[in-house]
C-alpha cells in the first residue's frame, strides 16, 4: 500500500513537529506499506515551513503554501488534490497536527484494508480514535447520530473490532483511492470545519463501508470550544451575530452546507435557531436547557 498523508497548518510548529516525529516513528517495517506527506502551510508567522525542513531533512515531505485563508477544509484539499495530480496512491490519510501517533498506526490500517476488501469487497473510509491526554476517554473518532431529527449523536469506542459508523472527525482517517474516484475531495464550500462530517457520512450513504480501526491510534486533546452560554451572552449584539458567522466561532455557514447536503429537512429550522441565539441568547439557552431535561 502507498499512502498519502494529508496535513494542512497554520502555525502550532511544535505540535506539528511532533505529529509529524510519531507518524515517521509509528513501526512501519514488514507489512508493505509506504507512505508520502503532502503538507500545506496556510500562511504560518512561527517559521513552520523552514523548521519542518530542518528537522525532517531525509523524509519524504512534499510542503505547500497557501493563502492564509484557506482554514482546515481548504489546507487538507490543496494538500490532497496535489497528491491525487501526482497519483500512484491506494489511498489518503487525513491527519490533524495536534496529533500525537501511537505505534499501532500502520498495523491497524493494514488489518482495516484487509477487512473491508474481505467484507465488502471494497476499500472504504478507516476511522481511527484518539484519546485526551489525561486518558479521560475518547476525544475524536466515528459516531452515528441516534436521531435525524435532532443529530444527536454517539460515539463508537474501540473494542477491538472494527465497527461501522456513519460519520466521523478527520483526525487520523484513512479514506480508500476507490472511494476518491467517486467521492473527490471535500466540499470546497465548506469554511474551516465540516468537511469531514460530511465527507464520511456521504460516502457511507453512497455504500460505502466506513468503520472504527480496532484500537485507539493516537493521542488529540478536544480542545473545541465548549461553553453554557455565559460567554455568548455577554457579548454584543454585533460580535454576537459576527461569532455566528465565524469560521473559528458557532460558524453557521458550515452548520448550514451540513444540513442543505445531508439533511435537508433541517436546513429551515436550523437557520431559524442560529439567528434566535444570537438575537436573543438568553431565550435561546433556556430553551436549550428546558429540552436536555
């Protein structure tokens, strides 16, 4: 197997670094497997592009830049369609630069391969899950949503099988070149996040086999923003709606793509709902609370 691995950064040079030091030391040898990284630099400030080449001098990493603007769904496709142009790969690795690799990494996309094309008689989408450094549980990985209404959701933890999901985080997912030659890359319209979402559950809608690796393979704090509300809140109307909109905020266009593509039924009320908590939170998170009862 030859495999692309697709990483996209905008400053973070020492998380990149050592992303990039366990994915180079995740064991490797005997199982017929090589790999190419493809990484793009959105525009980092921190001297990533000259620190990475410095550091990984014999490695085989192709570095890309971008405009400061692409975000992480732009920065992973300018990486994979540079990758998909050069050709020759059975398949892509979508991997985060906060990432920290277990050594398991190729053994469990190995065995995952093997699986699908045993099963299913196809490649597929291989989700690998990650834990919070505290070892506090899973932190990213494939879920399936328990309501179409609401897209209530829940996440599978690894128990050595794999087992199927309709969705997942692109954190450390191996995404089959069969799967590509139907599906592309991501969605250009979306803006920072969302892509993988709807990456995943499209193809799995379209048939194909997307599961959970058998173990963890890596190491990613959760670091998204959570918050009751209190925040929100207390902002103004104006950075209230600009929040909204934000690509680093609630980021409701992404929300929105999300709903118009793979749940369109929900499209009208979700819109409804985002203007309603940035016009009035208080309400907003009241009902909220009432609901979660």
């Amino acid at each position: 197997m030859k495999i692309a691995v697709l990483i996209t950064v905008f400053n973070r040079i020492e998380k990149t670094l050592i992303c990039l030091d366990s994915l180079y030391k995740a064991e490797i040898d005997g199982l017929g497997m090589t790999f190419k990284v493809f990484l793009t630099d959105d525009g980092s400030t921190d001297g990533t592009t000259d620190k990475i080449r410095e550091t990984f001098l014999k490695e085989d990493i192709e570095i890309l830049s971008g405009n400061g603007q692409l975000f992480w769904n732009g920065g992973m496709n300018n990486s994979w369609r540079k990758a998909i142009a050069e050709g020759g790969f059975d398949g892509f690795l979508w991997l985060n630069n906060d990432t920290l690799l277990l050594p398991n990494l190729w053994k469990e996309l190995k065995a995952a391969d093997e699986y699908s094309k045993r099963h299913f008689g196809k490649g597929g989408i291989y989700v690998g899950s990650t834990y919070n450094k505290a070892r506090t549980g899973l932190s990213y990985g494939g879920f399936n949503f328990i309501s179409k209404w609401t897209l209530k959701d829940k996440f599978l933890i690894p128990n050595n099988a794999f087992e199927n999901c309709q969705a997942a985080h692109g954190n450390v997912t191996y995404v089959s070149q069969n799967v590509v030659e139907t599906e592309g890359v991501f969605c250009d319209q979306y803006i920072h996040s969302g892509g993988d979402h709807d990456y995943t559950y499209l193809a799995h809608k379209h048939g194909y086999p997307v599961f959970i690796l058998r173990d963890y393979v890596g190491v990613c704090e959760n670091d998204h923003y959570k918050t009751s509300g209190d925040r929100f809140r207390e902002m103004s109307l104006r950075d209230r709606i600009k929040f909204l909109k934000s690509p680093l905020g609630y980021n409701l266009n992404n929300t929105l793509l999300f709903q118009k593509r793979c749940f369109p039924y929900r499209y009208i009320p979700v819109l409804i709902a985002g203007y309603f908590r940035a016009l009035m939170p208080g309400a907003y998170y009241g009902v909220l609370k009432y609901l979660k009862k």
